[in-house]
C-alpha cells in the first residue's frame, strides 16, 4: 500500500511549441488538416478493404492493422492536442495523463510490430511464393495480430505504475500537448534510474529488435530478386515492396530523430524537441494512407469503386 504513498500533482499543465504560444491558432489550422487526413485517409483503406472481396488477402490485412493502429494513435493524442492549440486548455488529470501515456506508447509499439509482420508477409510473397497462401492463412495472420497487441499490452503495461512510484514535485508542466514516459519522470524528485533502464530495455528489445529483423528480410529479399534472370521482374518484385520501405522510412526516420535529439542534443533548442517528437506522432499516420493509396493500385481501385457504389 505505501508503493504509492508519494506526493503527485493533481494534474499537468500541457505545452504547445515552447516560443511559438502566440502562432497556436494559427498552427491549430494545420493540425486539423493533418487530423482529417490521418483519421479519414486510414478510415477510408479500413473500408476499402472491408468491402473489396479482392483485398481479402494477407498483404491487405496486414495493411487494416496499420491503419487501425494509426487511427488509434490519432484518437489517443486528439483531445489534449486540440484543447491546448485551439482552446488553450492546457490542463491534464494526473490519472487521465496516465492513460494517455499508456496508449500512445502501446500504439506506438503496435505500429512497429506491425510494420515486422509486413516485411514477413513481404518476405514471403518474394521469396516463397509458392508456399504463400499456405503460410500466410487467415488464423497465422489473426495470431501475428494478437501477439503484435499482447506484446504492447503486457511490455508497456508497467510504466503507468513506474511514473506512479515517482514523487513529482519539481514542476507539473509537461514540454509536450500529451503525455509521454520519458517527459513525466523528469519531473520527479527522486532517483529515475529504474524507469530509464526499463525504457531503454523496451527501446531496444521491441522497437530496436522490430528495426533489426525487418532490415534482415530485406537482405533476404534483395538475395532472392538479384537470382532473378529477368530485369524486368526484378523491378516488379521490387515494386511491391516500395510502400512498405517508404512506411518503415516515414516510422522510423523520425523515432530515431527523436532519440538521437533527446539523448545527445541537450544544447539543442526546447522547440527543436518538440517538433521532433510531433513529427514521429503525427507524419506516419498521415503519410501511411497518401503512400499506399498512391502507390498500390488494387487499393485506389478499390477505393474508387467504394465512393462509386455509395453514390449509387
């Protein structure tokens, strides 16, 4: 009972972009844009590949579960970035601040287990092509889905209960419009040596292994197309697998932008830092739905014919 006997704020105070608090409503603006793209763009390819028979096939599931995980990311940050940009509302409940921080977290790690599970799936159609609808059935890939969100769940399910051991008594104004592990703990008075070694190991082990085994099927792939005697089947395979490295580029360029800047850029301008953590939330649920949408014809067919059956 007296784990968490600690003193905490009743709520944070929220930040915007630190300099910039007289251009909030007119950053507001953007963000709504960005908003009803993210939401309506992965809302729109859920849709699309619920409806299309012809999209019921491993490589589209695989993509329902990006833009699912995407829409969740997007709902999760929404009320406390809009209440601090458009209503100057800057105010979090402790608890509630908790949650959030939880959830976009685990989104987060969902998104990079997902982005594994598509380089496998991409591995396989290249260089096992035969065994593919035997591999990829509809129970291996519900299972790969499952424990994409187990392994959130049950890895990130501590870090609310770490940050709640925490006395924070040095401020309550987080850098950030949502809630985030690494920003909370530096706001504690006491030794927060568990919580960094615990958010590295996590660092490492999901996201960093996630990096690792899609970089190696990759290898895997480029082994199996340079056996192919045709340059033009080459650049076929090679096609299908060009929105999936541009979601991986637009995933994890800005992650590690974002560690690199808070671990070693403590000279680095406040403002500098919170660009960079906006950037890695809110660009690859924005990006994901442009990228495939553009370059994936069976999805912008489907698609079209989805708004042409509603005007019907």
């Amino acid at each position: 009972m007296g784990l968490f006997n600690v003193t905490h704020p009743t709520s944070f105070l929220l930040t915007g972009i630190p300099g910039l608090e007289s251009s909030h409503p007119w950053l507001a603006g953007p963000l709504c844009v960005m908003y009803a793209v993210a939401l309506g763009g992965n809302t729109v390819i859920l849709q699309a590949v619920r409806m299309e028979p012809s999209l019921h096939a491993p490589m589209y599931f695989f993509l329902s579960m990006l833009s699912f995980s995407d829409v969740a990311m997007s709902l999760a940050t929404l009320p406390t970035v809009f209440r601090t940009f458009c209503l100057d509302a800057r105010d979090i409940a402790f608890d509630a601040c908790l949650i959030q921080m939880f959830l976009i977290h685990s989104f987060s790690m969902m998104e990079s287990g997902i982005l594994l599970a598509m380089s496998f799936d991409r591995y396989v159609a290249i260089c096992d092509p035969l065994r593919y609808a035997t591999v990829l059935t509809n129970e291996v890939i519900a299972g790969m889905g499952l424990a994409v969100t187990a392994r959130s769940f049950f890895t990130l399910f501590p870090l609310p209960f770490l940050i709640k051991r925490l006395p924070i008594c040095r401020s309550n104004v987080l850098s950030h419009s949502y809630c985030l592990h690494p920003d909370m703990m530096k706001l504690a008075c006491a030794d927060i040596t568990i919580n960094s070694i615990y958010g590295l190991f996590v660092l490492v082990s999901t996201f960093g292994m996630d990096l690792l085994f899609i970089f190696l099927s990759y290898v895997l792939i480029l082994h199996s197309v340079m056996g192919i005697a045709s340059r033009e089947e080459r650049l076929k395979a090679l096609n299908t697998c060009v929105s999936h490295i541009l979601a991986v580029l637009a995933f994890y360029v800005p992650m590690i932008g974002v560690s690199t800047v808070h671990r070693f850029g403590k000279h680095v301008p406040r403002y500098i830092h919170v660009l960079m953590s906006n950037i890695y939330l809110f660009v690859p649920p924005v990006l994901n739905p442009l990228i495939y949408s553009a370059k994936t014809k069976e999805i912008r067919r489907a698609i079209v014919r989805m708004f042409h059956r509603m005007k019907v």
